[in-house]
C-alpha cells in the first residue's frame, strides 16, 4: 500500500488555536459484527451520558460549547448542522440506543461517549494521495454517506479531504462513501478532535482507549501522535 500522510493546514490553527487532534493509525485488522462484550460497554457509555448531562444543560458543556462556537464562526448553524459529539450525546440523553454498526465504528462511538470527544474513523485502503484537514475553496467534492448526490463544500467551511475529494464535510458533520470503516476494512486511521479546553491528555487518553479497544476487539497494530501547530502531520504506517 503506498505511503500517504495525514495533516492538518496553517489556516486551521490560526482560526483554531489551540486544536489538537490525535490520529490512531491502525491495520491487520479483522472487523466484522460487534461481539457482545463491546456492545455492553456501549450500552454503559451512553448510561454514563445520561449520569453526567442532561439535554437542557448540554449546550453549556466545556466539551460541547466550543464545538458550537467553532461551527458558527464558518457559518454552520450548529442547531441545523450539529457538531458530531453533540448528535451522538443527545442521542444518548433522549435514551436511544445507538445501532450496533461493525466494530471498529462501535469503538470510535464508544471512545466518543466516554470522552465527549469527536472521534471519526477512515479506512486508509485505498487512498490515492495524502489527507488533509483545510477550509475548503468551494470547489471540492463530496459525495455524502447514503447518497450518489454530488456536493461542494462552502467556501472557508472546515473538511477534512483526500485529494480534491471531501472525506468529511464541516469538519465532524457528515462523512463521504468514500472510506467508510466496513466489515471488510483492515487498515483505518481514527481521529480525536479537541478545541481548548481540552488539551493534550484528554486526547491522549482517548487515542489510547481506541487503540486498547481495536486491539483487544479486531487484533493487528497500532500507533497514535497527536497533531498540533507544532507537529502538523504523520505518516499512515504502523
């Protein structure tokens, strides 16, 4: 498999100071259906949502707050387009059990439960140039998950892109087809996403739950760096 990296662009953190994200990089692996030990943890990290948050206050949460606050400055109305942790965390507070997908995408929910962190999971198989996290010139594309619709991102919205092709669009909002964590998939990276607040030992210790968890439930190897202003990329190899 070619080499490929994984970065993140100066605009991003001068908008953004502070942005942390951790990549786990992972492969050998063996995804499928979710075993009945990991689906059970699952279950108790949306019990512990419902123990710590409650939807009236959920706006108001250190965790939640500037993901709000980051989606309004690019004009993502965060009541229209909500940040990814806080679709999974209200999900959890009105008591719906999220769907067991496959594995490795029930760990990546998982960690982000019990973080209250983004987590996000691509598989890297079949990559055809480097990664990258940028605002978008508006004349990308982006063919969102469950669609054949083609898209362009928003001049200046925040995408995380392979190439000229949107891998995730508003920076956690909506994933593309494109590398889709499947049964079948062996190689991923995962990301872990954190605006101040947070720094580098909430990300640090949900990079290492991630990679606990895929090692204990899918096998193979891994490896995480966290990416910042001072070290923007990493190589996709274990």
């Amino acid at each position: 498999m070619p080499l490929f990296q994984h970065s993140i662009s100066t605009d991003i953190f001068n908008h953004f100071p502070g942005y942390l994200r951790g990549v786990v990089v992972a492969a050998g692996l063996k995804n499928g259906p979710s075993p009945a030990a990991l689906t059970a943890l699952l279950r108790a990290a949306e019990a512990d949502v419902r123990s710590r948050l409650s939807l009236d206050t959920l706006i108001e949460d250190a965790h939640i707050r500037p993901w709000r606050e980051a989606f309004r400055s690019f004009g993502a109305k965060p009541a229209e387009f909500r940040p990814s942790i806080e679709a999974l965390a209200r999900r959890a507070l009105r008591g719906d059990a999220l769907p067991s997908i496959n594995t490795l995408v029930d760990i990546g929910n998982l960690v982000s439960l019990h973080h209250l962190l983004p987590v996000g999971g691509h598989s890297i198989e079949g990559l055809q140039a480097d990664m990258l996290l940028q605002l978008a010139s508006g004349e990308e594309n982006f063919t969102p998950f469950g669609s054949e619709q083609l898209e362009h991102p928003l001049p200046g919205e925040v995408i995380f892109a392979e190439g000229s092709t949107v891998l995730t669009r508003r920076w956690t909002w909506r994933q593309a087809n494109h590398t889709l964590t499947l049964p079948e998939t062996r190689a991923l990276e995962i990301n872990v996403d954190g605006l101040p607040p947070m720094g580098p030992a909430e990300i640090e210790a949900a990079c290492l739950e991630s990679m606990r968890l895929v090692e204990q439930f899918c096998g193979g190897r891994a490896r995480y760096e966290i990416l910042s202003e001072q070290n923007p990329r990493i190589l996709l190899d274990v």
